[in-house]
C-alpha cells in the first residue's frame, strides 16, 4: 500500500551516501538531488543510508540535513528520514509540549498505530527523550483530557479479528447510556474506547448504529466547539476507518486559509509507507481531485517536489 | 541472582523428555523424578524440554503435568515450567477473575517487573487469552481501583537512572498535599505512582521523607482495613523495593493459619531465576530463620520438596 517508487536496480547506499553529501557542499544545496535520492528509498534503504553517512563522514544525516534546509521542506524530509518509531516518539513528544490541537496528533498516534507500532514508538521515546511518554502525556494534560488521552496512548490492545457479541451489545448500551446523559468522561465510556480491540469496538459501534439510528459520532457532536467531543470523534474515527480520518485531517489542511503544512507534512510523511495509496482514494471520493492535483493547487518549491515524490511522482 | 541449581554437565534434552515419559507412565507417578529433572533446569533449558516434549509424543507437557500431579504441588510445577512471560499472563487472568486480594497480584505484576518484562507478559496475554490485559483490569474492576490498576498494568515505564530533582521535590510535595487532604485517589497522587520511572518514584519518596519526615506508607496507613490503601502501600513497596516487598508476601503466606500456599508457589516460581537469593536474605533479616526451614516447617511432601529444589536444594 505504499505509494513510494523506488529505483531498480536500486544504486549502491556509498553512491547514495556520496551524492547527499555533494548535495550539502559547495554554493548552496542542491535540493533536487536530496529529492531524487531520499523522496525514492523505504524505511529499511533510507535507515541504511543513514547509518552509512554516519559512519562515513562522523556526522547524523538528520542534523546536515536540518542545516542545510529551512521550513516545511526541512520538516518534511526530517520527518521522512527518521525511522517510523523515532518519528512517532518525535511527533508525540512534540505534541506533549503544546496545547489542545496537539491533542489530535496524541490520539492519531494512539489509535491508528498497531500495537506494536505503538509500542516501539514508546521504546523510542524512552531513547530519545529519557522518560515515557505515558508520564509526559499525564503531566502536560489535565482534567477530562488526561483521562481519555492517558489511557489511549497507554494500552497495549489486542489485535486479534476475535469480536463477543455479547460485550458489543451491552458496551453499546453503555455507551448509549453515557451519551443520552452527556457523561462523555465516564470511567466507563473510555475504557471502552481505550482498552477494547479495534475489532471489537468496531463490533460495539455497528450495534450502537442498529440500535439506536445514528452513528456514536453524530450523537457526539451536541457542540461542535466543545474540544473535548471533538477528541472523542476523532478518537472513534482512528479507531474505526484510520485512512477516511486522514483523508479528513489532509482536506482540512488544504482548505484552510495558506494551508496546514504541519498536518498534511505528518500525515504524508507516516501514512506513505502504509496506507496513504487508500487515504488518496478516500481523499478524490470525498473531494473530487486527486490528491496530488490537490496538493500541486497548494504548495509550492521544493516542499511540493518533496511531497511528490513520496506520492510516487518520478520526475521530481 | 538464581536460587537455581542446574547439573553440569547437563543431560540431552532427549533424556530429560524420556525421563519425564516414564514418570508419567505405569504405576502411579513417579514425583520424584519430575522434581529431579524440571526442579534443576533454568528457564531455557525447560523451554526446550517442552517444545521437545511436544515434539516427541505430541502432547503439551504442561497438560501431560497437570494429568498427573494434584494440588498444591500441580500448581507449583505448573507455573514453574511456564515461560516467565506466560507465566505472568496466566496469573494475570487469574487475578482478573477474582475480587480484591487478587487486586494486590495484579499491582505486583504491574510494579515489580521490568518495563520489558511487563510488555512481553501483555503480549502473551494476548496470545493465551485473545484480549488485551487492559481490558481484562478495566472490566473487572471499578472505582478507585480501577483508576490505580489501568495505569499501573498499561504503563510503559521508562527505565533509566536519570533523576529530576526539581520534579521529584514538586511532586513529593503533591503526594504530602493529596495525603493531608485524604484525597488518595486524586488524579495527580495516581499519575505520580503510574507513569513515573522507578528511579524518580525513589527521589520523589526520598524527597517525601526528608521534607515531611514520615515514610509515606506509614502516611498511607490511616485505616488498616482499607483495601485502596493497602494496595496503594503495596504499589509503594513493589516500586522501591521489590525483594522487601516479596520477603513480607511469604512471610504472610507461612504465618498464616494454615498457609497460603497461592502467595508462596507464586513467589517462588516468579521469583527463583530473578530476585529469590535477596529475598530469602530479607526474609532471613527480619524473621531470624532461614527461608528454607521456615518453608520445611510449613510445608510436606512434594510440594515441599519442589520448593527446595528451586530453592537450590540438591538433594530433593
């Protein structure tokens, strides 16, 4: 589901390595080149890449990299560059620093990653920032927003297809319960949403609708400025259809006056590799322009070429 | 810090697996034997005698023991020749099914082992059970309880030295605050003790006495029958000081009228390959008998002989 091309014959990493470094010398950066080599190598060639240039010229890659580049095009191609968990541990970190709209970006990250995903995200965190993320996410957050976002980032789901009726009935009841008396921060209505697997609470939520006529998220939308609610759908959204919730987060991004660069750099730069091919489905269905069209209409330079190539566009 | 004794040289797996065989077979069992081959072998080495065992005649050793053996010293072999991680798993479902006292295996579980430990304990859990231990916690328990156990057993702690010192002040002051105010299951007191590195808790504990001049567990000790408290004490004790910790579960285990056998088998089976030595030497210090003859005096038979040989006994 990945959207990147890669080169075949794949060049040898030396040659990759060499040519990044050409990029960085003499009389400006050559940022063409930085495109042509690192918006066209996965997870595993790019890890390589880094390792190398590490190992040739006694320097991290990130940090030539952030010398050299300014603005979205830097954050663009650091977010690119750092393996999926350390980006995780990154953007999650980032997030605990800042207020309510960072909010989100903690419940992406809890509720569209797997498991594991999640978990070496955490790992990650503890290397490179020499705490959890758990006590971060508890001390920068108060309140009802503590009590959602704890348990989301905490849980370690199950993942398995296995779904009991019985519970998804009577946690739709709950939940329905919850909702009709607005206690949207009963114990209970989180830890649904927080402990329960993404198959069962799909199970839960699917009654929820037959039940009762509407979808959970409809009824949580009694105010659309209560900060709070607006966590709870986004929450229900990862959980339930990860790539219709990006495809959203990519539209908002776009329509908004000059742009979100933050978001749509976050959601290109983790989804390319794992869905970002049906994210751009979801996006032209909802839209009615594909999503690279969208984003030429956008941006410019060589963030533009950068976001591109990711997309799979080979001429960047 | 093994108690373990393991003979060298070691006998092929084949052997131990043909051993155990003819244990099971005939007349009667052959206890003994069992005790001789499983009660001197680490935790890799039984590993592999059951994936042999399986292999060989097609049958899960661990059903095969439990065909066999009854009672107390069933119990002991079986926790014993799971994987520590399965192990944990298991105890953790057990200790979700049942009410309070098993709340204290569950803060235990969730405080006393490594980050890592904890992690792999949550993945055999799904594995084994087909649901997230998270879950299990949040359903099973309600209230304060439920706000203490959920965070304690989904926490991914980080385990690094690192001390803030200004944190650990703040937060020792925090702790003094919510205990004067009796206000136990305040958000703060609870996010302290469940997201916080070990080494922090310490500092931040440390701290507690030195500014407020009490031990907190003797602050947390207003009403010795209340159960949240208790179990806030046992989070406290599992935190800083595990073995200490341990050493009073046996002690309570063999002081009782008539034993518990549960908190003892579960001690010595967790513990054998980690932390027992120190325990015992705790155990030693503060009841003026070796844990050894305290156990030869509590307990017979087979069970009792296991129990050596994990202890480190030759000659069982």
């Amino acid at each position: 589901m990945s959207t990147l091309s890669v080169p075949h014959p794949l060049p040898p990493v030396s040659d990759d390595v060499e040519q990044l470094r050409k990029a960085f010398s003499g009389w400006g950066t050559n940022e063409n080149l930085i495109i042509s080599i690192l918006g066209h190598r996965n997870e595993v060639q790019r890890k390589v890449i880094r390792e190398a240039y590490a190992k040739t010229y006694e320097e991290d890659l990130i940090k030539a990299l952030n010398k050299e580049l300014t603005s979205d095009f830097e954050r663009l191609v650091h977010l690119w560059t750092l393996e999926s968990a350390e980006r995780d541990a990154f953007l999650a970190n980032e997030a605990t620093k800042r207020w309510t709209s960072s909010n989100q970006v903690l419940v992406e990250l809890a509720c569209t990653r797997s498991s594991d995903q999640l978990f070496f995200a955490k790992k990650a965190y503890h290397a490179l920032h020499k705490k959890s993320l758990e006590e971060d996410v508890a001390y920068h957050t108060t309140g009802d927003f503590r009590k959602l976002l704890l348990p989301l980032v905490s849980s370690y789901r199950y993942e398995g297809d296995e779904v009991n009726l019985t519970i998804a009935k009577a946690e739709a009841k709950i939940l329905h319960e919850k909702i009709s008396k607005k206690a949207y921060n009963d114990d209970d209505f989180i830890r649904i949403l927080a402990t329960r697997s993404k198959a069962q609470i799909n199970a839960t939520l699917n009654h929820y609708k037959d039940a009762f006529g509407k979808d959970i998220n409809k009824d949580l939308k009694e105010d659309p400025k209560n900060e709070y609610l607006s966590l709870l759908r986004s929450t229900v959204k990862c959980l339930v259809f990860p790539e219709r919730y990006f495809a959203k987060i990519i539209r908002e991004a776009i329509n908004k006056r000059g742009t979100d660069e933050g978001a749509l750099t976050r959601v290109v730069a983790t989804r390319a590799e794992i869905d970002l091919k049906i994210i751009a489905e979801e996006y032209q269905r909802r839209n009615s322009i594909p999503l690279d069209r969208a984003i030429v209409k956008d941006t410019t330079g060589d963030y533009e070429k950068m976001l591109l190539a990711i997309l799979g566009h080979n001429d960047a």
